[in-house]
C-alpha cells in the first residue's frame, strides 16, 4: 500500500496536519472535530490494495469497479455515502506531436476525499500544494478539492486546445504551400492530427454534463456556495469544447482541400499527358504514312519532299506546342 498512496493527511481549518497512518483512525478523528477532512491520494492500485480502502470509507461497489477497471467516460454519479466523479486529464507531448489522456477518478463524502490516478497526466500534486498554499480554499472542506482538481484538468484542456491549434496552422501551411511534401504524407498527418482531436474530444465532450450538474444546487456533499466557481469551470470547459469543435471543421475543410489539390494536381498532370501525346502523334502519323511501302506514291519522287515533310511536321509541332501552351496544359 505505501507504493499505492501518494499522499494522506488530516486538513483542519484550511492547514494540513498528519493524523493516524490507520484509514478508519484518520477518518474517525477527522469526523470527531467536524471542522477536518481526510484527503488520501491513490496511484493505480489493484483490487486487493482498493479493497483495503473502500472498506474504511464505504465506497459504493460499482463506484469501485468503474475506479480499479479506468477506461472511464467523464461522469458524475451520486451515491448514499459519496459523489463519485471522473475526469480524463490530457497531456500533450511536443516532440510527437500526440495526445495522450490519463482517468482520474474522485470520491467525496463525509468528512473524506479519495482520489484515485491512472496515468502521467493528472495534476494532482500540484494541485495539492496549490490548495495547501490556500487555506481559505480549503476551509471549504472536500468540495474545495473537487473544484480544484477539476479547475486544473479543465484549464489543461485550454492549454492543449492552444498547441493542437498551432500544430494545426503549420499544417495547413504546409498543405496549401505551393510545393508541399509528399501529398501521401500529408493525408496521413491530417488523418493523425484528427485522431488526436478526437482523443480530446472524448476527454471534454462528456464532462460538459456533471460540471453543469455541479453548477446546480441540490447536490449531496457539495458546499452549497460552491456552485459560482463549478460554473466557472463550466464556463471554461465551454471554450475548451469549442476549441475541439473549431479544430475538428478546421481538420475536416483542410482534408477537403488537399483533396481538391490532389484532384487538380492529378487533372493538370493529365492534361499536360494529353498534350505531350497529342503533339506525339502527329509526327507519327506522318512518318506512318510516308513510312509505307507503295510504288505510286507521287511525293516519293519529289525532291524536295523529304525536307517538306520534315518543315510541315516541325510546323505542326510548333503550332500545338503554342496552342497547348496559351490553354494552360503545358
């Protein structure tokens, strides 16, 4: 368990003070004062290692399933002895281009906070210290912890919304540049680019519906003022949300254009084809003709025929070449 537990400790009055390092002794002294909470810090514990901790604070069954198995929408679920929420923090890395989600799972409940970590990407010991650095935030009890947490993964969002946006531009610099790279290259940047933009939608779209639930009084285990700065949050998961939807019709218009310019390309590189063969075919065909074997054939006689055919089939050259060149094909 000490591999588990990334943190525990006691906060009374806004100030962190270490209690018992027992579970049921920690919560019972935090309930004794009334003015104290429990805030344990779990890092991708298995069944056993959970068990020990859900029985000490009686999480729901199917809230600890959805906790040990991740792989989770965003959600919130309320219980008879907690709030369960979930909440997927993104990290965008730089030298690849990619995003990659974590799963963070919250419990709140009387006098007690759990939050559970799946993957790099959560900031909860930032937010931890930030909280610790602010005690009449956390006066505020548990609830005080939900906001934050969920304040910090919502304010990523933004940041990451920000770096897909300037990935975007170099590429749609790149697919409207007189000579890009390779155009299989490019669809198959455009085609990651929107997996990406999806991987964040699925991290921002569904959390839209329990931070308005949030926003809303009625709530068990919520501090009944804490509904203004829940619908900040919403407020900013708004813009969050219309930045994964600007990105996504981006990503759509410029797949559409560059296979546009494909099409173009492909059609100008038929029409020069056309053009070349069209300009080789009649030096052909005159050769052709004069190339056959006939005894009454009246020019084989002349003298001057075999420089006439030569002029007549450079002129003819000449004449489609410029003809070709006035109408764009070559």
């Amino acid at each position: 368990m000490r591999a588990v537990i990334v943190d525990c400790a006691i906060y009374r009055e806004g100030c962190r003070s270490e209690g018992p390092s027992d579970f049921s002794d920690a919560l019972s002294q935090a309930r004794a004062t009334g003015d104290a909470f429990l805030w344990i810090g779990l890092h991708e514990p298995n069944e056993k290692e959970f068990d020990l901790v859900s029985s000490e604070f009686g999480l729901h069954p199917l809230a600890v399933e959805d906790a040990l198995r991740a792989h989770q929408r965003p959600k919130l679920e309320v219980y008879d002895d907690s709030l369960f929420a979930v909440l997927k923090p993104v990290i965008y890395e730089p030298e690849s281009d990619t995003v990659t989600t974590g799963e963070l799972m919250v419990f709140v409940g009387d006098s007690f906070v759990v939050t559970v970590r799946h993957g790099e990407g959560a900031p909860l010991a930032a937010v931890r210290h930030r909280l610790e650095a602010e005690p009449e935030v956390l006066r505020h009890g548990p609830t005080a912890v939900l906001y934050a947490v969920s304040d910090a993964v919502v304010d990523h969002y933004i940041e990451v919304g920000a770096e897909l946006q300037t990935d975007l531009e170099e590429l749609e610099a790149e697919v409207f540049a007189p000579f890009g790279r390779d155009s299989k290259n490019t669809a198959a940047r455009i085609y990651t680019f929107k997996r990406q933009v999806l991987e964040f939608r699925r991290a921002t779209v569904p959390l839209a519906q329990p931070m308005l639930r949030l926003s809303n009084p009625g709530l068990p285990f919520v501090d009944e003022h804490a509904q203004p700065f829940f619908r900040d949050v919403s407020d900013h998961l708004t813009r969050a949300n219309e930045q994964v939807d600007g990105l996504d019709r981006l990503l759509s218009d410029i797949l559409s254009a560059h296979l546009a310019q494909m099409s173009v390309r492909q059609n100008d590189d038929m029409r020069k084809i056309s053009a070349w063969a069209a300009m080789a075919a009649v030096p052909t065909m005159v050769a052709g003709i004069y190339g056959m074997n006939f005894t009454h054939m009246p020019e084989l006689n002349w003298v001057w025929a075999y420089p006439a055919v030569i002029v007549l089939m450079v002129m003819c050259e000449v004449g489609l070449f410029r003809l070709f060149k006035r109408r764009g094909w070559l």
